[in-house]
DNA sequence: CCCTGATTCGC
DNA sequence: GCGAATCAGG
C-alpha cells in the first residue's frame, strides 16, 4: 500500500479529528500504526494543536551509540508491591464524577438491547474473584456481596475504563442514547 | 499487559 | 519517502 492522496486526506482528517494512530491504520488497512505516525510526521502535523503533554522530552539517541556504555551502576529499584485496589461498587455504579455532569434529566434509560446484552454477557462472565481482579479485568460485580453468590465479571477491561465493553456502556451513559447510532 | 505518540535509521 | 524497531510515557 502506499500513500495515495486519498488515504493522505483520510489521514489527515482523521488525524485531526484526535483519532489514534492505530485506529487511522485500521481505519486505512494495509499500514501499520508506525506507518501512520511516520506519515503524520513526514507531513509535519505532529503535534495537534501545539500539545503540551510532551514539550521536550530530551532526545536520547536509541541506535546511534558509538561510545562506550561506560559505567552502569546497575541500580536496582525495589519492586514496590501492587495494591490492588477495590471498590464495591454498588448495584448501580455512580456517574463518573470528571466531567461537569448538568441536571441529568432523564437520560438514565438505557437501551433494551443494551442490558440484554449485559445479561449475556454476565452468564459467561469469568466469574472471577476479588483475589483475581487485575487492572485489566472487569470489575463489574455480580451477585450479592452478602452472600456466595458473588462474583465479578473478569472478562477484558476497555481501554482504561474499570469495566468490560458491556457493563462500561451500562455505567457509563452516553450523553446522547439515541441518534447517533454506530454507523 | 494494554495502549499512545516520537524518533531513528536502514532501506 | 517509507516504516519497523525502538523509546518513552499512560
């Protein structure tokens, strides 16, 4: 594949719109997310919009190392141990308290299919325990707390958010159910 | 471990 | 110009 205009201005556009890399590479086939950012870069739109996540990161030259490694004292950091942290999140897992959340009138219906679909997706849950909770397992809870029957959900997290695909869409309301519907 | 972009450099 | 490998950070 190569860079044809077409997939430049798709890249481009794209690209703005605050797209991933990856997603672009997905979204074009054929090229890798490394392909895309080495584009990006070739067409000088790096930074969007003069981003100051990442100023000056102090170049280091990875490869080009024609001296002598020298001296490495070799210090070791002590492995600190991983707490893993757990909230019992209630029945209804609160709205997430980052964005400026208004009224909140009555967008707390979510779509039939939607639940349907956690339903599904909770009976074949991994079931898994609170020892077995990693920062990449659902930790949708099952079941009563109170009782045997409990359980979290443990299959993949999305990206980031504490819960699966499924159980994110039912605590996370969009602001818009309706319209808009995935293409 | 998953992801993100940034950079280098052989091709 | 291209992009895999690598780095660096989340």
């Amino acid at each position: 594949m190569s860079w044809t205009d077409e997939r430049v201005e798709t890249l481009k556009k794209m690209w703005g719109e605050g797209q991933s890399a990856s997603q672009i590479a997905k979204e074009l086939g054929g090229v890798t997310r490394n392909a895309v950012i080495g584009k990006v870069h070739r067409l000088g739109l790096s930074n969007r919009a003069g981003a100051s996540s990442t100023p000056a990161p102090e170049r280091k030259a990875a490869k080009a190392d024609t001296s002598a490694p020298a001296a490495k004292p070799a210090a070791k950091v002590a492995p600190q141990d991983k707490v893993i942290e757990v909230t019992v999140t209630p029945r209804k897992p609160i709205v997430p308290a980052g964005q400026p959340l208004p009224p909140q009138p009555s967008a707390n219906e979510i779509s039939p299919e939607t639940l349907a679909n956690v339903r599904e997706v909770e009976k074949t849950a991994k079931r898994i325990g609170l020892m077995d909770l990693t920062e990449r397992t659902c930790k949708w809870p099952i079941g009563d707390p109170a009782t045997e029957d409990f359980w979290f959900c443990g299959l993949s997290v999305q990206q980031g958010k504490p819960y699966c695909e499924a159980h994110v869409s039912v605590a996370f309301q969009p602001m818009s159910s309706r319209r808009d519907r995935r293409r």
